[in-house]
C-alpha cells in the first residue's frame, strides 16, 4: 500500500511488507491500505490524515493535533 510496487522495493533493498520502509522516489502507485493506516513518523496522526490534512506524513514535527489518535 506504500505506493511502490514489491519488485521495486526488492530492487531498492527496501520492505515490501512494510508500510513505512520505501524510497519515496520509487512511488508509481496510488498510496492505499496500511499505509495509510500506518503512523510512519509517530507524530500520532494516521499517513491517512497527515495527506487529507496536507501535512508531511514523513515529519513528525508536521501535523494537525486535531487528529492524534
């Protein structure tokens, strides 16, 4: 759900079962299910909402704490 596909994070020596561990610069896929569940910076706030709210999902120091679960 990263947005990168498996081979390409085989490639790249990154996760694929894991939301959080992808090269950004990889991206080719549209961003969907745990990752955006996923808290990737631990900020508090879902990858979800961190895009809904146009804060960085990367920076646990960009959030709207209005939507810290």
């Amino acid at each position: 759900g990263d947005g990168v596909t498996n081979g390409d994070e085989i490639s790249d020596g990154t996760d694929p079962t894991d939301p959080c561990d992808f090269d950004s610069a990889n991206i080719t896929l549209a961003q969907s299910g745990d990752y955006l569940t996923a808290d990737c910076d631990g900020d508090g706030v879902t990858n979800g909402d961190e895009i809904s709210d146009g804060t960085d999902p990367t920076d646990p120091c960009d959030f709207d704490s209005t939507n810290i679960t």
